[in-house]
C-alpha cells in the first residue's frame, strides 16, 4: 500500500470522524446551521470551491482504483468531493431542492452515523499498516511521489 493512501486514509478518517462528533455534539446547532448553509448561494459557492479543490487534490495524486479497499474507497471519496464541488458550484437550486428531499434533520443521526463509520473505517485502515520507509519501493509507482 503506497504512502499516500496510507496518508489520505488517515487525513479523511481523522476528519470524518472529528468533524461527525462536533456535529453531534452540537446537534440542534448542527441541524439549524446545516439547513441555513444549503440554501446560502454564497455559502454553497465556498462550500463548493472547498470541495472541488480538495477532490481534485486527492483525484490528480490518487487516481487509484485497484490494490484493494483502501485505496479504492480513497478514490471514491475524491470523486465524490469533486462531484460534490462541481454540483454546489453550478446547480445551487438544485442542490438545495435536493437537500431538502433528504430531510436532513429528521435523518440526521442516520447521515451522521454513516459518516462516523467511514471516518472509523479510514481511519483505522489508515493506522493499521505500518508506513513503507522513505525511498522504498511500492506496489505500484505514483508519478506524483
């Protein structure tokens, strides 16, 4: 397992996982900003950036879609990230009348416990393998490293 999964494993786990719990934490908070946030233009336009520049980080350096589930749910989440920025960035209304079919506050303990065992997933793929040494060979070169 390269480096960089190692690396984006635990980086996306650890944030899911802090930011799931501050979420609940906080719940009532959470629920009310979340539902003012989505129908924000402006916000969603920051939201958007934010997400497209963090999936095309992970996409452009981690493009990866074999060596088993690690790796491959990395990507996947890259793509996501990226989809997710391109969707806020163009479609606002959209994404907006979408949000409020999912109804994010009656299911909020269940979007949030989704993203709680993602983060416990990744994160404990993450630091269960040790990191390759410097220099050493991996399974598969990344152009990028």
């Amino acid at each position: 397992m390269s480096r960089l999964t190692i690396y984006l494993s635990r980086l996306l786990g650890l944030f899911f996982l802090i930011f799931t719990v501050a979420l609940y934490v906080q719940r009532p908070t959470a629920i009310e900003i979340v539902g003012q946030l989505m129908h924000d233009r402006l916000l969603m336009l920051l939201m958007g950036m934010i997400a497209l520049a963090c999936g095309l980080a992970i996409v452009l350096a981690h493009n990866i879609w074999s060596g088993g589930v690690l790796p491959v749910v990395v990507t996947i989440i890259g793509w996501l990230f990226v989809i997710r920025g391109v969707l806020l960035i163009a479609l606002p209304p959209e994404v907006s009348a979408i949000f409020d079919l999912l109804h994010y506050t009656r299911y909020f303990d269940v979007y949030e416990l989704v993203a709680l065992v993602i983060g416990v997933l990744l994160t404990y793929g993450g630091f269960r393998v040790a990191l390759p040494p410097s220099g050493a060979p991996q399974d598969k070169p990344n152009p990028v490293d």
